[in-house]
C-alpha cells in the first residue's frame, strides 16, 4: 500500500489508545515511513465519500486568532 500523501510504503501497526474510558485499546492503523502519516479504518472511509455528503469548511485563514480579530472588526462578537 502506498501513502495518500508521498506515495511511501505505509506498514501496518497497532496504536495504544487511552481515551476509549477505563478499558485502553489498541487500534490497528497504516504508518507511512517516510512521512509519518497516520491512517485508521474511519479516515479511509472519509476519503470514500461522495463530494455532497463531506464536510464543508470555511475558506480563508484557519486559525483561531484571526477569526476573532475578524468578528471583533465587524462588530459580530
């Protein structure tokens, strides 16, 4: 398998998760070795999905900070 983002080997690995409440799991995940980038069943089924039923996200800066400069000015907040 290749990686979605530099086309390395990804290798299959099991992950320690210490969210999931009182019992910890593993979670069996891809791992680039080149990049690093992560890979579990649910991202993979995202990538699947059709254009109308993903996410929209807003254009322009991401960041936190701006965003509340940005209402500040415009006297929504």
């Amino acid at each position: 398998m290749s990686c979605s983002r530099c086309q390395g080997l990804m290798v299959a690995e099991n992950l320690f998760n210490p969210s999931e409440g009182v019992s910890h799991t593993w979670m069996p995940v891809t791992r680039c070795l080149n990049c690093g980038n992560l890979e579990d069943a649910l991202i993979r089924l995202a990538r699947c999905l059709p254009d109308r039923l993903r996410r929209s996200t807003r254009t322009g800066p991401q960041r936190r900070g701006v965003w509340i400069k940005e209402m500040r000015e415009h006297g929504q907040w």
